[in-house]
C-alpha cells in the first residue's frame, strides 16, 4: 500500500508539473499573440506620448480580446479621458476600471456625454485623434477591424450638454497664427506702423490708430456668419462662452438636423441668439469628411469650409441629433466675442489689402439682447465719430472709404441705415459721409479672409528652393517668378535681366569656383512662388552682391521679404563656410535711388534700412546687360559690412566691382569697360569711400 501511494504520489506529481508546463505555454502564446496583435501596436502608436505601459497595455488586451467594437471604444474612451496628456500609471489603472463600468452601462447605445465642448479643443487631443486615424487608415488595420469605409467614424457618439451653435466661421485669431508668441506678433505690428507711419505719402496708407483697431480685432479672432437661410451645407460653431472655446461642426443632411436648425437660428434671428442645445455628435476623419460635403456646400463659402477642413482640428464633427435647451441662459445671452464693422481704404487696386484697412469692433460675448443691439449702436457711432474725425483733418482732404463686410447682415444693414439718416441731415458731415463713405461693397468676404490669411502667414511655413538647371521644375518655378512678379518689379527694360540671361548665368556659374550664382525662389503651402532673390558669393574678398529681392505686390510687408533675405544670408554663409570663413564679410545690394523711383513707395528704404545696410558715396554705375540696353545711373550701391563705420575701403569695392561685372554680368573684360573704369578711377582717387544712411 505505501508503493503505491508512493507511485500514485510520484505520477501525481508528473502530472501537475505537465499541467503547469502547459499553462506557461499557454501564457506565453496569449501573451505573445497579445503583444503581436494589429491592436497592441495601436495602443502603443497613440498612448505612447500618453505614458501607457506595457503591464496597463497587456491588462486592455485582455480586456478587449473578444470584441473588434470593444478595442476602438476603449481607445476613443481613452482620447477623451487623457486628453492626449500625459498620464501616470495609477491613473491608467484607474482608467481602465472606468471604461468597464462604462461599457458595461453604455454597450448599446456607446454614448459618452461630456458638459461642454472644451474637452475637444485641446491641440494635444487633436494630435492624439490625428494619430487614432493615421493607425485606422492603414489598410491591414482596416481589413483586421472589419472597416469598409474611407470615412473614418469613432464608434463613441458623444453628447454636449451645453453647446452653443451658431452658424459662424471662426476666423483665424493672430495669437493663435502667431502661435501665442507675442514678441512676433508684437514686432509684426510695430514693423507694420513704422512703414505705416513713416510713408511721406500719408493719403494712400492707412492711419496708425486705424492700424490698432484692425489688429485688435484680429487678436483674438472674430467670427463671421454664413448665409444659413440659402444654400447652406451646414457648416456652424458649437461654442461655450465665446468662439475661442469652440469646434466647427456640420449638420447631418440625412435627417431633419439641418432643417430644424435653420428654423432655430430664424427663430432668433431678431435677437440675433444663436441656439443653446443638447447635441449629439459624432467624429470623424477630417479630410474625408470635407471632401464627402464638398458638393453640397454654396460655392461662396467654399472658402470657409476650405478654412476648416485645413485648420487646427485634425478631426471633424457632425452633428447628429439636438434637443434645445429652454433654461434662463437660452432666453438671456449671445455667444460671440466682437460685433464688428469692417471698413477699406477706396482705390483702383483689384486685390484687397489688408494693411489698408480699419475694423470697427465692440467686445460682445454674454450679452443679452439689449446689451447686443446697445453695442451694435455703439459700433456705428464709433465708425461715424472716426470718418468725421478724418474728414476735418486737410491732411487727408479726398480719402475715401468702403464698407467692405461686417459680422452678419443685422449689423451691416442698421449701418448703412445709421450712414444714410446722418448723410440726410446734411451738413458738413453729411455732404462728406456722402462723397467720400461707400457703402456699397465690391468683394466677397471669403476673398477678404482669405487675403487676411496670406497677409499674416508667417514666414517660417514657406517652401524655400534654388534654381538649378538640372531640376526642370525649378526652372518652371522660375519662369513663373520672372512673368508674375519680377517684369513687375523692374518695369524699366534697361534695369532688367532677360529670362534667357538668367538661365545663361546659372549656366556660366556652374563648376564655377570663384563666384556663386544664386537664384532663389520662395513658395507657399499650395506650391504658389510668391518672391525671390537673385544674390552673389565671391570668393576672393568673401563679399556678396544681392542683386533684388522682389515679392508679389499684394504679399509685400507680411514678411515675406525678410524671410527671403535670412534665407540668402544662411546660402551665403554656407559658401562663405566652404571657403574656410566663418560667414561673409560684406554684403552688397543694389536699390533703387528715391530721386528716379516711379512708384513714390519708400517701404524698401525701411527694409534697407532696418537690416544696416548704408550707401556707398560714389557714382556707381550699372553697365548695360545687353546689347539694345542703356546703362543704369539710377542705382545706388549698398552695403551691410557689419560694422558701424562711416568708410568702406575703395580697393576691396574695386575688386568686388570687378567680379560682379565679369562673372554676374558676363562681361569678360571689365577693365575694358568704359563704366567700370570710371567707377575704379573715381574709386583710387582716396583710401576709403563714404558710407551715409540710405535715409536721411
């Protein structure tokens, strides 16, 4: 009997070690086939910022293992809970005990609610929904999680308790352009006021106090109002408080949301109130989205949706369901930063200039109604109290303006009734309002925006490339440049460079090791050039020529200038580096004497100016750059020798003289040269040349 309790022992014994060997195995597959899983990668892609380790990222597999619905609303629920922040273990622990209770409660209908629309419009939760959709798009992961349509959806709905809709566009505020960065956004204004101010030709430049109104009223960002009543796609804003705390949605077109929101909003429409609802939304991929509305949207808001679709959001929201809310905050306040008025400096221009024009503007959120309509009667008086101010100042004797837009057609039709009574009761003012106030507008507000959007695009997002002639589009982007803005820029044929002999220096610069010819072309974000640079390197006094820097005329003074200019400086100094110095010593550029300048502008002194370069005090001379041209007398020589003295030696401008004739002009001998051999005469008679400020 003890033998056998003794094998019985010994086999029981085998048994239970085989039995444990086989769990381990067992663990380890499990373990295995959950870390190699399509859905253990997209846990770590997206929570990776988030701090999502791997014993919380083992525990949601196991979770979620059965339930392809279950593994998207976890990471849905997750976005909504972290923010796309990052979060510390326990809080993942916690978390994750959260989404059981929450699935368990909500399995049929997926409902998450939220109180407001805030806890959408955080940039880190955009990221982290930017990188949900960039895993989903993948075409193993569509096929593993059974995903048939290119419109991306989150299986969550989420309801806002509180969401103010209004059919509105948030234009893009200068804080949020310039990234919050004040110190730019502050040197983009001085800079803009300095030209403003110091233009002798006051009458066709827009006043400093003008200039304020319009950049505070762009600081934050206003909104304007869509034409909902006529071919409306749509489009609105679910806010709360004011627009800076809101996302852009659309109403759903299969069901009566869009209808019934359009009667909510003409319901209103004499408060002008948007509507306090209970909304059910849902998320989507962006880009899809927009391009499944595209056709249905009016073509004059195209640009809004545009707006949208490429805006801060990586994801869009429709709007589902809404149940309208009738509590004491419904019936008492309106949901919009500014009631504004937008006014332009009247000229023959085509395009819309957003440094030439003044915006009247009254801060308006959480007004109730006749708070609302007590400043839209301010505004008005406050445009009319400035144009009388102007019109009683002869330094501006037969400026003129144009109402251009406003926030929303309520505002802009007591306006225009405002202007007519004080032009029918006469008097100076009146004959003056008349005369010289149109208020008759010539573009639509989506060509306005839009100029506004070019206008403060900073530098930094634009495409920066060389021309080269072994890069075919280059030299397509280049003819582009030399017909839409450089012919433009030099509309003196004597002062111009043909297209041919562009090419022809690329050509001769090529393998060339004493001078560097440069051809610069900036681009913006759709691939458009907007400007560029043609500038110099020599290599044996390590000095630099640049020739011009020109940029689309409707562009100038947004910047774009100055960041073509940095980019030469980095090239230059790149090839400075290659020639064993550690950046240029001197850079040349020749301008425009204001004396012989046809377009009566002086922004390009400022611009000079501001970047130290000061003139040269002798009779330069351009030769003629073809055959069938004239010398150029009008040019002076400029230079930025990083210095502040008040000479510049005459040999080393001599040899930089020579260098630029003979290999940037192709003439071979410049000591034959009758100009040059002026200027080098001229040049030896002393040590040194003047410098004098370029202006005085």
């Amino acid at each position: 009997m003890k033998k056998f309790f003794e094998l019985f022992a010994s086999n029981l014994a085998l048994f239970l070690n085989l039995l444990e060997l086989v769990a381990l195995c067992i663990s380890v597959a499990t373990v295995l086939y959950l870390m190699l899983n399509k859905f253990n990668r997209g846990l770590k892609i997206i929570f990776a910022p988030c701090g999502l380790g791997f014993m919380q990222r083992m525990k949601i597999l196991f979770i979620c293992r059965n339930s392809v619905l279950k593994k998207r609303a976890f990471i849905e629920f997750a976005l909504l809970k972290t923010q796309g922040y990052s979060t510390i273990s326990s809080d993942w622990k916690a978390l994750i005990n959260q989404f059981k209770a929450f699935y368990a409660e909500n399995k049929s209908d997926m409902l998450y609610v939220i109180p407001n629309c805030t806890p959408l419009i955080g940039e880190n939760f955009s990221k982290a929904v930017k990188r949900y959709f960039d895993y989903l798009n993948n075409a193993e992961v569509k096929r593993v999680f059974g995903i048939r349509d290119d419109r991306l959806e989150w299986v969550l709905k989420i309801r806002i308790e509180e969401a103010y809709a209004t059919p509105t566009c948030l234009l893009t505020g200068l804080l949020s352009q310039y990234e919050e960065n004040w110190e730019e956004f502050i040197k983009r204004y001085v800079s803009t006021a300095y030209i403003t101010d110091s233009n002798a030709d006051s009458y066709d430049n827009i006043r400093t106090d003008e200039l304020y109104f319009t950049f505070g009223w762009l600081l934050w960002g206003p909104s304007y109002e869509l034409d909902y009543k006529h071919f409306w796609a749509g489009l609105c804003q679910l806010s709360y408080g004011d627009e800076s705390n809101s996302v852009p949605a659309v109403a759903c077109r299969s069901s009566d949301v869009i209808e019934r929101l359009k009667s909510k909003f003409a319901e209103n429409e004499e408060r002008r109130y948007g509507a306090l609802l209970s909304a059910d939304v849902s998320i989507y991929d962006k880009k899809p989205y927009y391009k499944s509305v595209r056709e249905l949207t009016n073509p004059e808001n195209k640009y809004f949706y545009e707006k949208i679709e490429n805006g801060e959001f990586s994801f869009a929201v429709q709007i589902d369901e809404f149940t309208p809310c009738h509590n004491f905050k419904s019936k008492k306040y309106y949901c919009t930063a500014y009631v504004w008025l937008l006014f332009e400096l009247e000229s023959d221009e085509p395009d819309f200039r957003p440094e030439k024009c003044v915006a009247f503007f009254e801060h308006a959120n959480l007004t109730d109604k006749n708070a609302y309509n007590f400043l839209i009667g301010m505004l008005i008086e406050k445009s009319l109290k400035h144009f009388e101010r102007i019109f009683t100042d002869p330094q501006y004797a037969g400026r003129r303006y144009r109402f251009v837009t406003a926030l929303n057609d309520k505002i802009a039709s007591e306006c225009k009734q405002s202007y007519a009574a004080a032009v029918k009761a006469g008097g100076a003012f009146g004959e003056a309002l008349a005369e010289r106030v149109i208020m008759q507008p010539k573009r639509a507000a989506s060509v306005v925006f839009s100029a506004f959007d070019s206008f403060f695009t900073q530098s930094e997002s634009l495409e920066f490339k060389e021309v080269s002639l072994a890069d075919k589009g280059s030299v397509s982007d280049l003819a582009q440049f030399y017909t839409e803005i450089y012919l433009e820029s030099f509309p003196d044929e004597n002062e111009r460079e043909s297209f041919d002999n562009l090419i022809a220096y690329l050509k001769s610069s090529e393998g060339q090791d004493d001078c560097r010819y440069h051809i610069l072309l900036a681009k913006d974000s759709g691939g458009q050039v907007l400007g560029g640079a043609v500038f110099d390197y020599f290599k044996r006094t390590n000095s630099a020529v640049i020739e011009f820097i020109a940029v689309k005329s409707s562009l100038q003074a947004c910047g774009n200038g100055t960041a073509i200019y940095k980019r030469a400086l980095t090239l230059l100094s790149y090839d400075a580096n290659k020639n064993n110095r550690t950046n240029v010593d001197n850079i040349f550029c020749e301008i425009e004497s204001p004396e012989t300048n046809s377009t009566g502008s002086e922004k390009y002194l400022y611009f000079w100016t501001k970047n130290n370069y000061k003139r040269l005090m002798f009779d330069y001379v351009q030769p003629a750059l073809a055959a069938d041209r004239k010398p150029v007398t009008s040019l002076w020589l400029t230079v930025n020798s990083g210095s502040s003295a008040n000479a510049f030696p005459s040999a080393t401008l001599t040899e930089v003289l020579y260098d630029y004739l003979k290999y940037c002009m192709q003439i071979r001998d410049p000591e034959s040269n009758e100009h040059f051999a002026a200027m080098k005469k001229e040049l030896e008679g002393a040590a040194e040349v003047g410098l004098c400020k370029i202006l005085q």
